[in-house]
C-alpha cells in the first residue's frame, strides 16, 4: 500500500498553496495533491474574479492579504498583477460604518485610501454614469487583480518541482481510521465523468453507499496510508469532511458571472470596481486577446448547491444587465460574449477556516475561504505549512481565531466586507 506524509484533498489555489510552500521547506518528496479535476475547468479556484484586496473590517483578513501581495508584487509578471486598486460604492448603512470602522482600520497597516463623494468619483473615473443612491465612494490604490490560473499553476509548478506528486482524476471516496496513518481510498474519475463527480449530490466527497438496487461502483481504486490529510476541497469540504466525521460548516454558492464587449469601453486602466448598493462587481477582462468587460451578481435567491449551469442571455438581461449599465450606460448595447459560474465556499462568518481539526489527530482544515482564497492563498498556504511542518503557526500570522473552533462558545469574526 501506498504511503504518503501529507494528502492534500483539493488542488485549487489553497491546495496548491500549501504544497508550494511545503516544497519550498523541502517538504515536497513527501507531499501528494489528490484532486478529481487538478488541470481541468471546473476547479472554483480558476472561475473567481481575480481581485487581490487588503480592505476588510477584520484585522486578520487584512494581515492575511497584506502579506499575500506583498508576495504578488514580486512575481507581477508572472502572475499578470496588476495594480489598478479597488473602486468601492457604499450605501448609506455602509457608508457611516466604513467610515467609523473599516477605513480607520485599514489606514491604521498603513495603506492608502482616498474617500470621495460621488460627484468627486465620476470626475476621477468619467466611465460611470448613474451614482444616485451611492452614499460614497472610497478607492484603494494598494489593491488589484491578478490571473487565478497563472497564480495557481504557479504553485502547482513550485511544488512539482519540489518533489509534490499531483493525484489528477482520483476522488476521494472513503477515510479510514481514528488516528494516523490513516487509510484513505480513492476512485478513478473518467475525463468524460468529472463534472459528474462533482455536481451529483452526495453525502459524503464520493459515491453514496451502496444499498438495494444501486450497482457496485467498479471504478479503478487506489488505496493509501497518509500520515497527515489536508482538506482544501473549497465548496466540496463539507463532503470530504463527512468521511471523517465531521460537520464542517461550509456551504457552496454559485455565482453567475458574464462577459461583455462594447468598443468604446476599456476598464484595463481602471480599478476593480465593488458595487455594495447592487451587490455586483466587474473589471477588465482580456477575450480573445481583446479588451471585454467582467461582472458578476450575487443572486440572494440563488441555491446554496454545485451547480455550473449558467443562466444564459435571459438571466443576464433581467437580472445583471440593469445593475450594470445603471452604472456605464455605454454597456447598454454591450455584445455578450461568454459567461460561466463559479463557486464561493462560504464560512458562517466569511473567513478562512484553517488548521486542525478538532478530535481528529493529523487532519487540518483550509478551506471556508469565502471568495477571498485568490487574494490571501500565499499567507495562508506559507502558514500552513509552518504549522505542518514545526507544530506552530508562524511568529508574525498566528491564525488561532480561524480554526475550527471559532463556531463553537468562541465569538466569531464580523468581517463584512463581502460582496
């Protein structure tokens, strides 16, 4: 049998983060990333918006994020970062809280933020038309985006390098085990199958059991023993989870996301920009080599479930289209180029939820990263590892707020700085 130091169960950015960063300790021989779709579309990891920030109401997200770009900016090249900053619209409730809360605190990590009335933003960034019910604006130049592909086989690149062995096409179907080394099986997933794999509804991350009626499940198997297992399975942590036990409160939500190309519009100079009052946001994108326009909705009355089926031109028209050209008009005659959807794995209170797991010795969480895994997956893979490998979270990033057993008496995080 098999027999692998550390099983990473996910290979999107934070999988792939942490064994990066294992690899760069010379931890990597040691080190394997299993993964149902490690190269393939459907990874929630590669379907994000891309936006790095370090504007959040909590001080931990902000510590987080602050070391994570510090690291971006290093490879801006590489990871096609680019700086243009966040261009947020508050509401009036938001408005006096950003005010009196986020803002001091962010200023207080010492980075900029400019505060502008609306009249002041659409004399800054002439593209916007309508910001009647805007109570204000702020713009944080520190901020920008970044490609989550480029990012992410990055790190997939480092830790191969580094000795990490990527587990591609083999699902997770059953934990074995009270302690390490625990037994871990896994099935082979058919090309044709994957999306299959990940959007039928089961209980646990595999085949539900076997009863009367249900055909034995003949897929190739491979069995292993892992010292330790890592659960970074984004929205599939809860099934993951389910296999060793536990309730990991983690609920997946899609979100729809759409391209569009007018010619007279070109967001590449300009930030990203964060729409609170119409709960959407949008940025440059690059289609067909061409500049297109970027924005996503995050529907209230979506169902919280895997689900990748975009909601087509209708949707968009109904829903989307109002929001956004309320805001550039000249998108009014926009040509819908493409869209798809992807998945936020939302914790109770939008953080990280990271480390071990409670009544599980060798089993440790990364997941729970609530839309903000692109942003702040160097920080949290670099302390990971840290844990992984000396027994403690680094010196300067202690993360003993975001473990697991924050949901339990503990207080939990407030961050609200979430679209």
């Amino acid at each position: 049998m098999h027999s692998i130091e550390t099983l990473i169960i996910g290979g999107g950015v934070a999988g792939a983060s942490l064994a990066c960063s294992l690899a760069e300790r010379g931890q990597g021989a040691g080190v394997a990333i299993a993964d149902v779709d490690v190269f393939g579309k459907f990874c929630s990891s590669e379907l994000n918006g891309g936006g790095v920030r370090c504007t959040f109401a909590e001080p931990i997200n902000i510590r987080i994020s602050l070391a994570s770009t510090r690291y971006y900016l290093q490879h801006t090249k590489k990871l096609d970062f680019r700086q243009r900053g966040y261009f947020w619209m508050y509401d009036e409730e938001l408005w006096d809280e950003a005010r009196t809360r986020f803002l001091p605190l962010v200023r207080s990590f010492g980075l900029p933020v400019d505060e502008m009335t609306p009249a002041q933003a659409k004399a800054r960034f002439p593209v916007l038309d309508d910001l009647s019910e805007v109570a204000g604006t702020t713009f944080t130049p520190f901020d920008g985006r970044l490609s989550p592909h480029r990012l992410r086989m990055h790190y997939l690149d480092h830790a191969q390098r580094g000795g990490a062995e990527l587990l591609d096409r083999w699902e997770v179907v059953a934990i074995e085990g009270t302690n390490p080394p625990y037994r871990v099986t896994m099935k082979r997933v058919s090309a044709r199958s994957v999306k299959k794999a990940l959007t039928v509804a089961k209980t646990p991350f595999g085949p539900e059991p076997q009863g009367r009626g249900q055909a034995p499940d003949e897929r190739e198997e491979l069995i292993v023993r892992a010292q330790r297992i890592v659960n970074a399975a984004g929205p599939w942590a809860p099934r993951v989870a389910a296999l060793y036990g536990r309730d990991l409160p983690v609920t997946p939500l899609p979100r729809q996301v759409y391209l569009l190309k007018q010619p007279e519009v070109n967001l590449e100079p300009l930030p990203f920009f964060l729409d609170y009052p119409q709960d959407i946001y949008f940025r440059h994108y690059e289609h067909d080599r061409q500049p297109a326009t970027l924005v996503s909705w995050s529907d209230p009355a979506e169902p919280t479930r895997i689900d990748f089926s975009n909601h087509g031109r209708a949707y968009y028209e109904q829903h989307v289209k109002p929001r956004l050209v309320r805001r550039i008009a000249k998108l009014t005659d926009a040509e819908l180029v493409g869209g798809w959807v992807g998945h936020y794995e939302l914790s109770p209170d939008k953080g990280a939820i990271v480390g071990p797991v409670p009544d599980r010795a060798g089993i440790f969480n990364y997941s729970g990263l609530s839309a903000h895994g692109v942003m702040q997956s160097r920080a949290l893979g670099e302390a990971m590892a840290e844990l992984l490998v000396g027994g403690r979270w680094p010196d300067d990033l202690n993360l003993d707020e975001l473990t697991e057993n924050r949901f339990g008496p503990r207080k939990l995080l407030a961050e609200t700085m979430y679209v």
